[in-house]
C-alpha cells in the first residue's frame, strides 16, 4: 500500500465524517466549582475527543473574568462524547459531594444543546475524606518490581505478573500475554479509572475448566506524563506528545520478555507471546506487534487511539509486511468517538491487504461500548479465548526457557 493510497484512504474516512464547518459549535461553561480550587488552576476537559488525555492545551478551560465562570468552546463534531473534567490528572479528577468517583460526563453531538451547563462539586484530591481503597488482586499476583530498569528510556516502571492457578505445584511451560497501564489490570487500589479484573477473570475460566491450559500475565504501569509519549512511536503534532514508543517496544522485548522467560516457566516463542492494549495501549500493541512479528503472535486492541497517528500507522503498516500468521482481536463501541469503527477498520483492511488472511482479524463493534474499563473488563475473557484458542504448540517443555522460578 502506497502513501498515495494512505492518503486516499484518510480523505474517504474525513468525506465519511463529513464537514465540522456546517454545524454550530457546542460551548461548555463551568458555572461553579469547589471553593478550595487553588488559584491559577486550569481546568481541562478529558474524553474520547483527546484520548483521555488529562492535560490537553487544546480541551483547557478559559475563565470569564466577568462572571467567574469557565468556558470552552468546541468545533461541531459527530456521535458521542464522553468525558470528564479534571485540573490536569487523574488525582485531580472531578469527584461527587462525598468526594467518590462519578460516571463519565456524556454529549451527542446533533442532539444535545449548544450550550452545556455544568458544575464541579469536589476535586478527588481538594475533597477531604477518601474511603480507603481495598487491595483486590488475587493472591496469584506479585509485583517483580516497583521500579524496573528500563534503560531505552533511562527510566523505572512498576511491572507485574500473573500466575496461573497451579504454577508452584507444576512443571508446565505456558504462554505469556503482555498489557500495558498495569495499574488498570489486576488492583483496584492502583487503578485511576477502575481495574480489568484480568486476575479474576482467569482464575474463574481455570476453574471452570476453560482456561486453555493457563496464561502467565505480565502488566508495565504506564508512565503517568509519559504516557502518550511512551506509546506512540510518532508524535501527534496537535499535541505535541508521542515520539517515545520505538523505545519502549524495545524494553517490552529486549529488556523485560528476557527477564520474564529466564525467571519463570514461558513458552517464548511467537504463536505462545501476545500483547494487548486499550486506547493509546491499542496503539502501542498494534505498533509493537509490526515492529517485531518474530516476536508476538498474539494482538488485543481495544479501543485504540488510532487517532493520534493513523497516518503514519497506515503508512506503517504499507512498508512492513506483517506476519501472516499473527492472530488480531479488534473490539470498540460504536459511540466512543466518530473516528474509533472507520480507523480501526482501516487499520484492519490494511493487515487484510498486506496478507493476514481473515481467518485471524477478529473485528467487534459493540453498540453498548464505551471507552471506560468495565467494558474492556468484560470483553477481556472472549479476546484472550480467541486469541489463544487456536495455533499454540504442545503443553510441555519450551526449548530455549531457562527459569529460575
């Protein structure tokens, strides 16, 4: 696929959108917040529109000096907006009365007024009393390491790993899957948006007989401020952030698989090795799996924020061959934002017109999907089903594996 063909491809998807300039703005103005809001704060806007990005420039409130109220101004857009207002991150999220998580903001864009009155009543980290938080991970999942090195990018992470019911007792090798934002995947206490829950959902397939043969799970915290520049390879010239993922694929295979095979029980080779990743993760795994087709078989895209570097991931795509033989898992909701279903198709015909036959892209859009951790929570145990249910190698000893654990 040419770059000329990319290029065609982007102006279809924008004539599909259609043109923003024929409809009205929406306004959204903050007629009050907390009294303890410090001084100066700015006051962003987080949703589908900019990734969840929690420090956007181009979603900050402005302050009307006249009436003490916050507005911001948005371009006509299409389908659903869903979202939340914070103060720059997530401790700094919007929270209710008794300082507890609310449910995302929502606006249908055609359908909704064109201006949305709204009022903050606690800031997570301004609200007082925060109930503790429980642990929730199971006993299966241990911390390797809070600060793990990762020298591509002369940083530490917090990483993860889960043990299938059973691994002390045993001898088996089994198959690896990498996530990304661990604090999201196995612990409520570390989540900053609700956790997957992908502890619970293996341990209950294992003892219903349907875990095929298990799974060791291995989550990276994602970086914080380093987020959008860690997983995207390209930056996003809107907001300036990407840039960084080359070199965290890299960790992901060059620093932390190396550790994990020689210290546990793997299957290291491709068709036993997955990566799978929500939104900005989506991008991350969908580059990684590209970047070294020798190395992960196994792809899960949820939601992905193809957004921030479509073109350059279509262009991607065109000039390296993906591995024919790579399984993909594709999930979304139909309503996240007017981009999420065209580019993730695109993205999908684009590994259909480079070989990967149909047989392995797995494509849903659901129309009860958003953008929000309970529902990757609860389409997890089909994507891992899916894309370790066919093509694995026998159960038994895994050549090459030297394991201390």
């Amino acid at each position: 696929m040419s770059r000329a063909v990319v290029k065609k491809i982007f102006s279809r998807l924008a004539r599909q959108l259609g043109r923003r300039a024929a409809r009205a703005p929406v306004t959204f103005r903050l007629t009050s917040v907390p009294a303890n809001t410090p001084a100066g704060a700015t006051i962003y806007l987080t949703g589908t529109c900019n990734g969840w990005t929690t420090d956007d420039p181009a979603y900050a409130f402005s302050l009307n000096p006249a009436d003490g109220s916050y507005y911001l101004t948005l371009l006509p857009g299409r389908g659903t907006l869903d979202y939340k207002l914070c103060r720059g991150s997530w401790t700094t999220i919007e929270t209710d009365a008794d300082n507890l998580a609310v449910p995302n903001r929502r606006y249908i864009f055609g359908q909704g007024p064109r201006e949305v009155q709204l009022q903050v009543l606690n800031w997570e980290d301004q609200g007082g009393f925060i109930p503790p938080r429980q642990h929730s991970a199971s006993p299966n999942v241990h911390i390797i390491s809070p600060a793990f090195a990762m020298p591509q990018l002369r940083r530490t992470r917090r990483v993860w790993v889960y043990l299938p019911p059973g691994y002390a007792e045993g001898a088996s090798y089994y198959p690896v899957l990498y996530l990304q934002d661990g604090q999201n995947v196995f612990d409520q206490y570390t989540s900053f948006a609700g956790e997957w829950g992908v502890d619970e959902t293996l341990d209950a397939l294992a003892a219903s007989g349907y875990d095929l043969g298990g799974c060791l799970v291995v989550a990276v915290d994602n970086g914080t401020k380093h987020r959008l520049d860690e997983y995207s390879p390209w930056r996003n010239r809107r907001t300036g952030r990407g840039g960084e993922g080359d070199q965290y694929a890299e960790f992901l295979v060059k620093t932390l698989k190396p550790y994990i095979d020689h210290h546990y029980r793997t299957r290291p080779e491709r068709e036993a090795t997955g990566i799978l990743g929500s939104s900005m993760g989506g991008l991350l795994a969908t580059y990684a799996a590209l970047r070294y087709p020798a190395v992960f078989g196994r792809v899960g895209v949820f939601s992905p924020a193809y957004w921030f570097a479509g073109q350059s991931l279509l262009a991607y795509i065109a000039q390296h061959a993906p591995h024919p033989d790579t399984r993909w898992y594709f999930m979304c909701g139909t309503q996240e934002s007017p981009t999420m279903v065209p580019l993730m198709a695109a993205v999908r015909d684009a590994l259909h017109n480079a070989g990967v036959p149909t047989a392995n892209l797995h494509f849903a859009a659901l129309a009860d999907g958003q953008h929000a951790e309970w529902f990757w929570r609860r389409e997890f145990a089909a994507a891992y089903s899916w894309l370790f249910a066919e093509g694995l190698p026998a159960a038994g000893a895994s050549p090459g594996a030297t394991t201390l654990a």
